[in-house]
C-alpha cells in the first residue's frame, strides 16, 4: 500500500510537471465552470458576457455552426420557451494547448452528463455531452459540441423509421 501511495504521488506530480513545461493555462477551466453555471441557471447575459466578439460554434451535426448574436438569441429563445431545467449531474473539465494545426491555441475539454426538462411536461433527457472550448482572454472563441441527438429524439418520444426501398 505504501509502495502504490508514492508511485501515485510520482504520477502526479509528473503529470503536473508536464503540464506546467506545455505552457498550458489551467485558469481557463474556470471559464468553462462559470459558463457552465450560466447555462445551468438559464443566465443568458452570463452566457453573452463568457463569449468573445467573435465566437464562432460547431456541432453537434457536421455542419452546424453558430456566431455569437444568433448563439445568444437561440439560448434566449430556448429558456423562454423550451427548457425547464438544464442540471448538470456531472463534470469533468482540462486544459490543453494545441500549438499545430488551423486552429491553435488554449482549450478546455469538458466531459458532462446532463439533464434536461422541458416547460411541456416531456422528458427528462439524459445526455453525454463532450464540449471543445478554445478560450482566449478570459473569453470562449470556439466551441465544437457532441452528443448524440438521435438518442435525445428516442428519449423525448420518436421513433425512427426506416425510408421505404
């Protein structure tokens, strides 16, 4: 027992090491944290105050993506008339640094378990949810949202059916 307690203590300790030599800010979890709590309070102008000028969101489909005024209408939209409860159960958020490829720079990976109920009485729905964050100054610049919204529609009710051959 004695022997797993220090290779543990090793472990993270390098791990942390690591971590500090790429340079990565580990403040900007708390970025996602608040905004988090935003989305779970329906807090829209927290939301609005977390998202750069020029934010720019992708997902869950492959050609979804969103800018800020039409993100912060959509949330308006949503709170006032679809969503009851937004509760996240659970939550697991890093940081990373990507230095290669088109888009560099801080992220934030943030692993949930939500749910959600709507002001209509139907669900709850229990979704996986896996956000990329890029922040920048304090403020979220991308984010690339997954989940699997098949199985939202199968928990709200709908069937799927195959197109006749």
């Amino acid at each position: 027992m004695k022997h797993l307690l220090t290779f543990l203590c090793l472990v993270l300790f390098l791990i942390s090491c690591s971590t500090a030599d790429q340079g990565v800010n580990t403040g900007n979890v708390a970025v996602i944290e608040r905004y988090a709590q935003a989305v779970q309070s329906k807090n829209v102008d927290s939301m609005a105050a977390l998202l750069a000028d020029d934010y720019i969101g992708y997902g869950p489909s492959f050609t979804d993506s969103i800018n800020k005024a039409d993100a912060i209408a959509n949330w308006k939209y949503l709170v006032a008339n679809l969503y009851d409860s937004i509760q996240y159960t659970r939550s697991v958020n890093m940081a990373a640094k990507v230095t290669e490829g088109p888009h560099p720079g801080d992220y934030v990976s943030s692993w949930s378990s939500l749910r959600i109920t709507y002001k209509n009485g139907k669900g709850p729905v229990n979704l996986f949810v896996n956000v990329v964050y890029r922040v920048e100054n304090g403020k979220i610049t991308m984010s690339r949202t997954f989940y699997d919204e098949a199985d939202a529609m199968r928990q709200l009710g709908y069937q799927f059916v195959s197109p006749s051959e």
